[in-house]
C-alpha cells in the first residue's frame, strides 16, 4: 500500500450543533491520508493511473462549504464515503477534520475527529483497463457511440476517457474490405478480466457481431488491450493483448487519448513507430476528430 497525504484543505462552513455555529459558521480544516497503489503511476508517470489529489481536495472542500450537518463525525464519514465512491482506486482513507475555533469555553488550541475507512469486500475494487473498438460494416460512427453509451450503462463500468476516432485500413483478413473507424477508451470496472471480456463480448453481439470468417469485417470489435497490470495467457484472454504492440489502428488513438501511456513498459508512442499499418491511419475529421 502507497499513501497520499493531502493536508489542510480549508474552507468555512455552518456546522454545529449550535444555533450560532449554523448562522455565523467558522472555519473547518481538513487532512487526508489516502491509501492507494501508486505503482502503475509510478511507472507510467500519467496522472490518469493515480489519484488526482486536486479533484479529492475540491471534494473535500465542496464539503466544507457545502450542507451543515451537525458533527464533525458525521463531516468526516460523509467525506470518506464520497471519496471511496469517486475515486476507485483509493482502497484505504483516513480523514481528520479540524475546527479551531469550536465553541469550547476554555483555552484549547484545536478539536479534531480522525475517520478510518477502508473499501470493504461488498465495495470490489475498481480496476482500470484500455479497451480498443472497431468497427467497418454498417453504420460504423453510430456503432461506436451506441457501444461507448453501452459501456457507460453498465453497472460495473466507468468510462474514464475516450479517444478520438480514426479511419484506418483493414489490415489482415480478405481483400478489400471496407476501412475500420478505431477507437480506444479507459475504463474502470468491479469486473474481473473474464467478466469485462463477457461484457464487451455481449456489446458486441448486441451490435449484430457474427464471428465468421478471421479478420473478416465487422459491426464492432472491442478488444482488451490491458487490464490492470494483469498478464496472463489464456487462450480465451490474453493480457496484455499480444498483437496490440504492432497495431497503429490501437496504438495511434490511444497515444492521442494518453500521449504518455505505456504498453509493456515501452512508450506508446515508441511502438508505433514501428507499426507496419500506420501509414494507412487518418485521425477522423469532424465531432470526433
Ligand atoms: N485481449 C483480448 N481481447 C479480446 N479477446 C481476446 C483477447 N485475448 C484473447 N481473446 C480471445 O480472442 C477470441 C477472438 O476474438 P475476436 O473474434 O474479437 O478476434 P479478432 O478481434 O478478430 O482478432 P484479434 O485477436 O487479432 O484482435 C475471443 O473469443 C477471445 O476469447
Ligand atoms: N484497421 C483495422 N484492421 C483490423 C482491425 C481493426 O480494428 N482495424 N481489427 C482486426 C481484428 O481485431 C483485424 N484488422
């Protein structure tokens, strides 16, 4: 376990037991000690595989100023709760919330409250995972908006980032197929790698997929370019994707989605370097270019 800590975050807020605490307020403070796993962070050095302290301090404060309630117990667990829920990846929290100025009739310096949680099993930790989608057959655009707002409906999906799409040639498969629109999202999930492969499989059946011919065209495609740091080599899933390192119609989306993301330790955008079918790649023009 890694730890964040976030202190003294300020605002002025009207809880209180006490009538005049609730109409003239004061000011309340407050620290964190976040839990978390930062090595993917560490590694990747993208602020999307780590906690975000400046959108956990902007909660907390939003709660400062925000609903009075009467205790700071009830600050402290409330602000507990709502970060567990926003931020998947925290796994264990201690928040201690300060009022210097609390309504106490001798010399004390400050009161605080110190709240411990933790994600508890009936709270699954969420996961994150790059998803890739294609598509060359039907209404290729509207394929892929219905299957991202599939993805967003879920359950035990979030979709945190969506790439911009790109028109790419068919590479593999039978001659002259028409070309693929490719995308790449990432997503957070409570799945684990078979059941996020069960759910992109049935997106992909809901969209007409029939599974013929190899390579052949497609309504949509998603594949599982990754998933946590889980490697793994069964034939039903393998992690990460083994042909996604030589794919531009993967690598290039995602590179203008997470410039700095890496695939096996290696820059994406060094792989794509070497990527035989990126000359065939064109960033899709209009809304979702
Ligand atoms: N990382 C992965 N993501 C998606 N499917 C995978 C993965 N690893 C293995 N598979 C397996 O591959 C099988 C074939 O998938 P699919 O028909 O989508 O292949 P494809 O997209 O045509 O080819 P490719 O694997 O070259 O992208 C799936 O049934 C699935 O069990
Ligand atoms: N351009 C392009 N070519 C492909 C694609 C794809 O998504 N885009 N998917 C394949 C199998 O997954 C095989 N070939």
């Amino acid at each position: 376990m890694d730890w964040i800590q976030l202190t003294g975050v300020n605002g002025y807020g009207y809880h209180g037991v006490f009538a005049q605490e609730r109409y003239q307020g004061q000011h309340f403070s407050v620290d964190l000690n976040i839990g978390t796993d930062f090595s993917a962070a560490a590694s990747s050095d993208e602020v999307t595989d780590t906690v975000h302290y400046g959108e956990v301090a902007a909660l907390v404060h939003a709660h400062i100023v925000g609903e009075p309630v009467n205790l700071i117990e009830r600050l402290a667990a409330n602000i507990a709760t709502d970060i567990l829920q926003n931020f998947p990846t925290i796994d264990r929290l201690e928040v201690r919330v300060h009022k210097p100025d609390a309504p106490i009739q001798v010399p004390f310096e400050s009161v605080a409250v110190t709240h411990v949680a933790r994600r508890d099993k009936a709270t699954p930790s969420w996961q994150q995972a790059i998803l890739a989608l294609g598509s060359n057959l039907g209404e290729k655009d509207t394929t892929l908006d219905t299957a991202i707002e599939a993805l967003q409906d879920h359950p035990n999906i979030r979709v945190l980032n969506v790439s911009p799409r790109a028109i790419t040639k068919a590479v593999g498969g039978p001659e002259g197929q028409p070309d693929f629109v490719n995308m790449v999202v990432r997503v957070a999930t409570t799945l684990k790698p078979f059941e996020l492969l069960g759910a992109c499989q049935q997106i992909e059946s809901d969209h007409d997929r029939v599974r013929t011919i190899r390579w052949g065209p497609r309504t949509l495609d998603i594949d599982m370019i990754t998933y946590a740091d889980v490697k793994q080599d069964s034939p039903i899933l393998r992690l990460p994707h083994p042909l996604a390192h030589q794919r531009a119609f993967v690598l290039e989306p995602w590179s203008w989605m997470e410039p700095h993301a890496t695939l096996n330790g290696t820059p994406i955008t060094e792989l794509l370097r070497q990527c035989p079918d990126r000359e065939g790649l064109n960033r899709a023009k209009g809304r979702h270019g």
